[in-house]
C-alpha cells in the first residue's frame, strides 16, 4: 500500500458530546439542537459505548402521537412504539453501536457507513470504550489535499518506486485531484499496475492514464534482410 495511507484516527474529532444512560428525553432533544448534531453516541459508566440515540428515534416519540391505544389485546405493536414511550437515552437508543476502531483506514470506514445506513460512526478502543467520532464530512477531508502534495506522492511512492526508467521518462501532471500520466515505460505490463496504486493514493479523484510501452524497431524487410547476408562488400545487419 502507499505509504501515506489515512485511517480514522488521523481525521475524526477527539472531543465528542455524548450521552450518560440516563439522560431525559427533552436534555437529549436540547443537546442535538445546541450541538447541531444529528445523533450521540451512548455511554456507560467506563465510557464504553452501548449505543447511539439518532434524531430518528426521537422522532418515533412524534411519529405515534396520534396512534391508537385501544389495539386489543392479540395485536402486535407497531415497529417503534417502544422508542415513541421511552424517556431516557438507555431505552432511546439503537444498540449495539455501529462503531468503528481508530486504525480502520478512511476506505473501511466509508464501507461501514454506506452498508449500515449511518452518517457518524463512534471511534472505539479494543474494549469499547470511546476515542473520537467520525463522520462523512471527515472522510471528504482528504480531498482537500493539494494538488502538488499528490503529485509530490504519486511521484515517488508510485513512479520512482515501480519503474525501472528514469522518473523523467513518466510525466505526472495532477489538477483538481485528477492525476494524468504521460510517458513511455520499458515493461507496459506495469501500466495496470501503477494505475491501481495510483488510485489508491488519498486524495486523488481519478487517474487518466497515457502511458505507453517501449518503442518497436521496425523488422527489416525480407530482400533488404537477404541483400545484407549475401557476400561482397555491401554492409552487414546485425
């Protein structure tokens, strides 16, 4: 892998607000709207997250304001009726968290919140207990990289550590986050190759590539070829 390779640790906010079991609905309701946050993680009393309450599961409390009560004794609640008469965060929140360690790379992390449906994702050591939060915004951060700290890294992380020819033989030129190779290389069967990693690399948007393989001497042509092996003082072909 490239060398400079960002994990969670390198982009999330150390300093979280977050939520003690028993907090009340309406302080819940209070944080998120002073903190512009739209869900907090859970904690217990070793700072361990247990769960996260989302304004979602707030909402619950809206959703089935008007439901009837009178169901009948054989009928089975709605989904979310629980939620809607919870008071505190403990019966508020979605448990277990979807969380993630501090040395899950930026990629992993992204898979996470894509295939869980989340926006925020607690930060957690080996025994739960909680480091930071991470959330989509913070993942974008590493396309704000410079366009000359990426060519700076394509340059000698990929080129001069892949190919064999001289750096100057491959052209690196990155605007936008868009990184365009030019060149010739001796061995093209590397060209996928330097693709991928180049891609990897943080920070690019896309990879356009225009490498080429060695130069081909033209074959001689047949008579030239038989003319040059026949004796007399006519030149040779090696």
């Amino acid at each position: 892998m490239i060398g400079s390779e960002y994990v969670v640790s390198d982009v999330m906010t150390r300093t979280v607000v977050a939520l003690a079991a028993g907090a009340t609905f309406k302080d819940i309701v209070r944080t998120i709207e002073t903190q512009r946050i739209s869900a907090l993680p859970v904690l217990d009393k070793r700072n361990r997250v247990i769960g996260v309450v989302s304004e979602g599961d707030l909402l619950r409390k809206e959703e089935f304001r008007n439901s009837a009560s009178d169901r009948g004794p054989r009928a089975r609640p709605p989904a979310g009726l629980g939620k809607a008469q919870a008071v505190t965060a403990s019966d508020l929140m979605t448990s277990p968290a979807v969380t993630v360690r501090p040395e899950a790379t930026l990629a992993q992390a992204a898979r996470v919140m894509a295939r869980r449906g989340v926006k925020r994702l607690p930060v957690v050591d080996g025994d739960g207990v909680l480091k930071g939060i991470v959330s989509r915004s913070d993942l974008l951060r590493v396309f704000l990289r410079s366009d000359r700290d990426i060519a700076e890294e394509v340059r000698g992380e990929v080129v001069a550590g892949r190919f064999p020819d001289r750096i100057e033989s491959v052209d690196v030129d990155v605007h936008e986050g868009v990184v365009t190779l030019t060149g010739r290389v001796r061995d093209s069967s590397l060209i996928p190759l330097a693709v991928r990693l180049v891609r990897s690399v943080e920070g690019v948007v896309d990879v356009r590539c225009a490498l080429t393989g060695p130069r081909h001497r033209p074959a001689l042509e047949p008579d030239l070829a038989q003319d040059g092996n026949e004796g007399g003082d006519g030149a040779r072909f090696a």
